[in-house]
C-alpha cells in the first residue's frame, strides 16, 4: 500500500481481508502461516466483522466457544480442519475432542469483545438473543481462570506457557523460560519459518522449550492442577491479568442484564481481588507495571507494551497514569513509532522480532482506548494516529518496525484488519 492510500481504499481491504480468511463461520490469522482459530485473535477479528456484518460476528464467536472445554476453558487454538501448514498440529497436542483444540489457552478479551458487540448492536433484539446464548460460556470460563490458574485466590492468574501469553518470545520470559529444558519427545518441525522470514519469528532454542512445555502438560493428561504444580515456567503475566481484569468487568455488565445476583456478586469479589494484586505489580523505576515470576516470587524487570495495559483494565491510578504516559513519551524519543513491545532503551530490543520490540495493532488499540477512558486524549490520540499511519503504508501487516515503520510478519493479516475497522469506526 502507498502513502497515498485513502481510509476508504482501506475499508475496503480490511473487509476484504476478513472475508479473504473466512474459513466459514471462523477466521483464520492469515492464510498458511496461522491456518486455524486462533483465541484472542478471535475475539479481535469479531469486533471488526461487527463493523459491517453483526451476524458474522456473533458467529465468530460461537465458532470460537465450540471448542470451550467443560472445565470451562476457552483453548488457544481450536482445529476446525487440517492443515499441513501449521506445527504443532492436533496429534502433538494429542487431545480427543470434536474439533480438536490445543491444551492451553491465551489472554482472555472475549467478554470485552461480547459487551462491545452487545453495546453497539444495530439490531438489538438478536445481539441480545445472542448474548443471553453465550453469556453463561463467558462466566464458565471466568470461573475456569480463577479455579485453574489462582487456587489460592491471590488476584494474580498464572500463565503456564509464553504461548498463553500471546506473547511468545517477549523479553519478560527470557529467565523463566530459561529454566524449562529445552529436550523435546515430539520431533519439531518448524512450519513458521518456511511462511516468514526466521529473523522476525522465535529462535529455534526458544521454540525448543515451548515444544517440551507441550510435552510435559500432554504426559500430566492435560490436568489443570498437575499442570499448575508441575510447569517451570510459572509467571504472573499484567498482560494477561489486566486483559482479564477488563473482561471481569464487562463480564459484571453483562451479569446485571443476562445473569443472576449471586453472577454479580461473584464477579465482584473477583474484581475485588485482582484490583490491588494488579496494583503491588506496579514499578515506578519503569513507570509501568510488570510482570512476576510465580516460582520464585520476583517481579520481572522488563519493560514490556504489556505493562501498559492496566489502562485498558481502567487498573491504574491517575498518578501512575500520568507516569504512564511519561514512560510513552521517553520511547518515543527514541523510536518514530508508539507503541513498541519492548522499552527500545532495553539492550534486548529487536525491532523485528516478534514480540521484542515491534508494534502490534492490536496492543496499541488496547492502550489507545485505556489512555482515552482515563483523559489522556492527546497520547490516545498519537497512537491510534501511529496505528493508522502504519496500516496505511506498511499495509495490513502481522506487526509493525517502530524504527521505520515497515510492515513485517504474515501479511494480510485478520486482527490488523479489524483493528483498522474499529479505529475508523471511532
């Protein structure tokens, strides 16, 4: 795409690439590299559909939540059909459902997505069918994050896997992952590299260890207590909780129409919970929250886009705020582009590689709207403007060079799409 590509030319290439990876009823990332349902990126891709099509939205979602598990969880990947493009496929996950999933999960933004399409719904009498539907799928998996991933109830859930993180070879995971070894049982067979160029995906012993997590949670039958007590990588990922602090909230919206009293008060207590174990991660040294690892206690020093997000959980104090956004203007006095995944100061900073240190549309997003909610309408403003420039010349790209703006990773890419949407959609 040039620079002179106009928001219109782009609407229609972002809607053109969501129906272009529709692969009837749910969307793939892209085609070939992500050739299956992805969770998060669901989520993402349903609030775009909404745009311009209402009922394929909610039917995004309910492709998702077919693969929920009884237990509640909503997996990370759900194999709708074969692929040959993809590893690790449904027989290294060895799990014997219809349709097959993977046996981890990933950053929860499936209730924010829901209440966004109930709230701006054209037709209100089926969103509201619809959400009734899938109402009590939300809470199940609500109540999944705080049985499976915080026994203890200490307002933090644990991440097992930098996959459930979404973001998977962030400098956060550098010690943690570290600690799993990096033999494998399952013999890899890397597809990604052959779709992208290797500079901008994982390294091969990084991508090591993630196969040996998959090794160990299969031979413990996927059980999600053995899973928590046995995993070397244990960590407290803000991302993931702040997303999941939003999601309560909205999911306590939802709960005062759909569900019960006893929903309401339940979600309360859990917000009630994460609202101050999300406050102890901040770090006024960064001026932004951080990330724990759960296997020694420590907070993780690394300054991460995922530290921002307690914005979007409307988690932080106007104070940290305010530090917030100073921390965005020190970055970009070092980067033309907001917001890079990583602290670009950071000697691990890698402008290319994955999710240490390019832009992901999706993150910017998030953060926007967090600054927006919060009264910060000048740096909410900046990024959904850096956001918009770097569709229009890097294109509808997996993730984005904050040094130079190029567009990098899969192209044509779904949650890039619908990110552009809902930046035009305001």
């Amino acid at each position: 795409m040039s620079q002179n590509t106009t928001d219109e030319t782009l609407d229609d290439a972002a809607r053109r690439t969501l129906r272009a990876n529709d692969r009837g009823g749910y969307t793939v990332p892209t085609s070939r590299l992500y050739p299956f349902q992805w969770n998060w990126d669901s989520a993402f891709v349903a609030m775009g559909f909404a745009t311009f099509d209402e009922l394929r939205a909610w039917r995004e979602i309910a492709s998702l939540l077919r693969g929920q598990w009884e237990d509640g969880m909503i997996p990370q990947i759900v194999f709708h059909a074969a692929s040959d493009d993809y590893f690790p496929g449904p027989d290294v996950w060895g799990i014997a459902r219809t349709p097959p999933t993977s046996g981890i999960t990933q950053p929860p933004v499936l209730a924010s997505a829901a209440r966004r399409l109930l709230d701006r719904a054209a037709d209100t009498g089926s969103a509201e069918d619809r959400m009734a539907a899938i109402y009590p799928c939300l809470l199940r998996n609500h109540r999944w994050w705080q049985q499976a991933r915080d026994p203890a109830r200490t307002g933090l859930v644990s991440t097992l896997h930098p996959w459930e993180t979404g973001m998977d070879n962030s400098p956060a995971w550098d010690a943690a992952l570290a600690r799993v070894p990096s033999q494998t049982t399952t013999p890899i067979r890397r597809r990604d590299t052959s779709h992208v160029d290797a500079a901008m995906r994982p390294h091969e012993s990084e991508y090591r260890r993630f196969i040996h997590l998959v090794d160990l949670f299969r031979a413990e039958g996927w059980n999600a207590a053995r899973m928590l007590a046995v995993s070397p990588f244990r960590v407290a990922d803000i991302g993931t909780n702040a997303i999941l602090l939003r999601a309560e909230r909205d999911l306590l919206a939802l709960a005062a129409r759909f569900g019960t009293p006893a929903d309401a008060a339940e979600i309360t207590a859990r917000i009630a919970a994460m609202q101050p174990a999300i406050a102890a991660q901040w770090n006024a040294a960064h001026g932004l929250f951080l990330s724990r690892d759960l296997r020694d206690g420590a907070p993780i020093n690394a300054a991460t886009s995922a530290g921002l997000l307690p914005l979007w959980a409307q988690a932080a104090t106007p104070a940290q705020a305010a530090a917030m956004g100073a921390t965005l203007d020190r970055w970009a006095a070092r980067v033309p582009f907001l917001v890079p995944s990583c602290d670009p100061a950071d000697p691990r900073f890698e402008p290319r590689r994955y999710w240490r240190g390019p832009i992901w549309a999706v993150v910017n997003w998030m953060i926007a709207e967090g600054l927006a909610a919060g009264g910060d309408a000048a740096r909410a403003g900046r990024i959904r403007a850096d956001t918009a420039r770097l569709i229009r010349e890097g294109g509808l790209s997996e993730y984005f060079n904050p040094t130079d703006g190029g567009g990098i990773g899969g192209r044509d890419f779904s949650w890039t799409a619908a990110i552009h949407l809902l930046l035009q959609a305001g």
